[in-house]
C-alpha cells in the first residue's frame, strides 16, 4: 500500500507543476518562487537575502506538502495547507508590492539600470505597463539593453508599425486603382461624348448639304 501511495505522488510530481488542492492560491505562490528568488541578483534587494531564502524554503516544503494532499488528506490537513498557503501569500505580495514601488522610483530617479533589472523579474504586470515602459526606453535608449521584456515589447512594436504601413499602403493601392478606374471611366465618357458630337456635326452637315440641294432644285425650276 505504502509503496502505491509513493508511486502516486512520484507521478504527480512528475506530471503536475503544481499541487491541485487549493491551486487558484498555491499557483501564484509556486510560480512566483524563483522570480522571488532571483531579486537576490539586484543590488536594493541585497538585505532581504535571508528573508528570501528562507521564504523560498518554506514555498518549496509547502509545495511537497500539497502534492502528498493531492493523494489523500484530512480536512484538518487541507485547513491547515491552506493557512500555510495564506501565509505564505501575505510575503508573495510583499515582495510584488516592493517591486512596484522600487519600479516607480526608478522610473521617476531615472535609473535605467534598476528599471531595466526591475522590467524583468517577472512580478510587474509589464502589458499594463508596456506604454510607459516603451517611453522611458524611447527616451534613454543609449542607457538600457534590449533585452527581456523590452525585447519583447521592440518586437511587437516594429510588428505593429510593420503591419499598419502595410495597411497604410493596402489602403494607398486600393485608392490608386479607384483612382485610376474613375479616370477610365471618365476617359471614356469623354471619349464617347466626342464621338456623339462629332456624328451630330456629321449629321447635321449632311442635313445642310440636303437642304441646299433642295433648295438649287426649287430655285432651278422658278428660272
């Protein structure tokens, strides 16, 4: 039985990401933990190290925890992951919290290198902020690297403008070709407007010929 109960977790472990029970909460905390991790790399976030690791450990016990509540659990067992999973929520959002409020000082300090590393840890919601982050790139390009989300972002952005220039010239074509059947159409008309007039003024130069014809006939005859 024992070794059933292993091989049932071996292979959801394998298989699942993440622990099913309790997902909507456990999926932002398991996704976020190497993002959280990685803030180590960034200079203003060296003194929060021994929080992170330790936070990272506790993810990572918690985790181990729901796969084994996936298999078979008590409700007191799942009442108590789920505490777990709260707690550990409250520091997720700390860190996503500290994150944005170090995005917004960079952003207003100007500096490209932190704002640069902070576009890229993956815990800022980048497409609510691809305007203005596309902005400050715009405006310190010399200063910053293409890469991560700016990458990203240069990309769709050259797609874009790639897509509405051919738009722009799809548009210019079919006004072209409108443009040059309205003149066809015109040529035409006037093409045939001069053939109408030139067969009256055919027709009325025979009419004249006829009527003074006539008129030689009658005169001829009063002689």
């Amino acid at each position: 039985m024992r070794a059933l109960f292993l091989s049932l977790f071996l292979t959801l472990s394998l298989y699942a990401q993440n622990p099913v029970i309790f997902s909507a909460l456990g999926d932002v905390i398991y996704n976020n933990k190497a993002k959280i991790e990685n803030l180590k790399s960034i200079d203003i976030y060296k003194n929060y190290s021994k929080k992170i690791d330790q936070y990272v450990q506790k993810v990572e016990k918690t985790k181990k925890k729901g796969f084994l509540l996936d298999v078979d659990s008590t409700p007191q067992e799942r009442k108590a992951y789920l505490n777990r999973l709260r707690t550990l929520a409250k520091t997720n959002d700390f860190f996503v919290h500290l994150v944005e409020t170090s995005y917004d000082d960079a952003k207003e300090e100007q500096n490209s290198k932190l704002f640069n590393q902070l576009i890229n840890t993956g815990l800022l919601d980048t497409e609510e902020r691809k305007k203005e982050i596309l902005d400050y790139y715009f405006a310190h390009a010399k200063e910053m690297k293409s890469e991560g989300v700016l990458k990203k972002f240069l990309e769709e952005d050259a797609r874009l403008r790639a897509k509405r220039a051919a738009q722009r010239k799809r548009y210019k074509t079919k006004k072209e070709r409108e443009a040059e059947r309205i003149r066809l159409i015109r040529e035409h008309d006037r093409i045939e407007k001069e053939r109408l007039e030139k067969k009256l003024q055919e027709e009325f130069q025979k009419k004249k010929l006829e009527i003074r014809e006539y008129q030689k006939r009658e005169l001829s005859k009063t002689i």
